[in-house]
C-alpha cells in the first residue's frame, strides 16, 4: 500500500472511531441503566432486533434526534431482542422494536413500531 492510501486509510480509521465514540448510543446493562436513572438522565431503552426491518429504519432516526441540541441529553441503550430476556422482563416488553423513554427513574413514555421522525420525536419529548 502506498503512503498515502496509508494516510487516507488511518484517517479514515481514526474518522470512524471518532464518530462511535461521539455515539449517545450503547447496549444496554442494568448497571448503566441504574446510573443513569439514578443520575436523573433522560434514556431511551431500544428493545432491537438486527433481523427486524422496522428496528433497522428507527435506528438512523433515533440516531440524528438524539445529536440535536433539544435531545442532546438522551442516552439510547440498546436492548438485544433476542439475547437478553432479563431486560424484556424488566421492562414487560414482548416486541422488538420498542421504544421507553424515561426521565430519571420514572417512565415516561413508549412506543413499538414507531419510524418517523415526528413520532419519534413526539415521544422523545415526553421525557424531556
């Protein structure tokens, strides 16, 4: 490899890192939940499923509102639909592609099957 397909390549790494690093966006454990609640954040619990097709069009959604500035507070916590069934029952949740908003330790809204901008918003808005 050239030099510089070198360079582009190593700043194209360090773009990436840089970019995941910045994410609001992690799976989810109890642990981070609790600190989270606990610290009177704003969360949204993501109950995702990769094989789901309407998982995968919330994700870019919920994605780009958490970056603007009216939810810059909102920390999303993925929930693996599959894997982890503790969580589905600690949050009596029985579909992937749910959304739960909570302000600090209280819930304040949630939704399955949400996609738009509008109605992702709408609900993002109840915990603020």
């Amino acid at each position: 490899m050239s030099s510089i397909k070198k360079q582009w390549f190593v700043a194209g790494l360090v773009m990436m890192a840089t970019a995941a690093s910045a994410s609001d966006e992690r799976p989810f454990t109890a642990e981070a939940f609790a600190q989270l609640s606990k610290a009177g954040q704003e969360v949204v619990v993501d109950v995702h499923a990769d094989w789901c097709p309407t998982c995968r069009r919330q994700q870019p959604v919920l994605e780009a509102l958490v970056k603007e500035d009216k939810y810059k507070g909102y920390t999303i916590l993925v929930v693996d639909f599959d894997k982890q069934t503790d969580a589905l029952k600690q949050f009596r949740v029985s579909s992937q592609s749910t959304l739960i908003v909570y302000h600090g330790t209280q819930e304040k809204g949630r939704a399955t099957g949400i996609t738009t901008p509008q109605q992702i918003g709408a609900l993002l808005d109840q915990g603020l």
